[in-house]
C-alpha cells in the first residue's frame, strides 16, 4: 500500500494527521508543500491539484485511487484497515 501525505509544516490538522499515522506506524511519503519552490512547487501542487480541486490540506493519496482530504480519523482507519 502506497500512502502518499501531502501537507503544510504549519498547518495543525496535518500535524495531527502525521501524529496519528506515526502513532498507527503507517509507512508514508510525506510532502511538505511549503518546504518546495519553483517548478517543484508547481509540479507537485498540480498533483494535489488532480486529486483535490481545491488544493486543501491534509490531502492523502493512498494508492493513487482513495484520496481523504483533511483529517479524518475513521475514514483513515478504514482506508487504512486500522
């Protein structure tokens, strides 16, 4: 299963969405939006883009068909098979 977790360094639901799959130990990609520039930045908010029109964050990718925007525990956990 491939997670992919784009998000904000400073964003706090992200945070807690990190913390929740740490605390699950789920492997993930973790892509701080905000950490890129450039071309970079643009390819990958184009990614986000293509699975969450409006660009919110957290926006989790898990093998490239189930995507959950923000943080939603019970969703993640079925998803997830937590």
């Amino acid at each position: 299963m491939r997670v992919l977790f784009y998000g904000l360094s400073t964003c706090g639901w992200c945070r807690k969405t990190k913390q929740f799959l740490d605390s699950n130990k789920v492997e993930y990609e973790l892509i701080y939006v905000d950490h890129l520039t450039g071309d970079e930045r643009q390819k990958v908010m184009s990614e986000v883009a293509r699975h969450n029109p409006r660009r919110s964050f957290p926006t989790i990718v898990v093998d490239d068909t189930t995507v959950i925007i923000g943080f939603q525990e019970a969703r993640l956990r079925e998803v997830l098979d937590l």
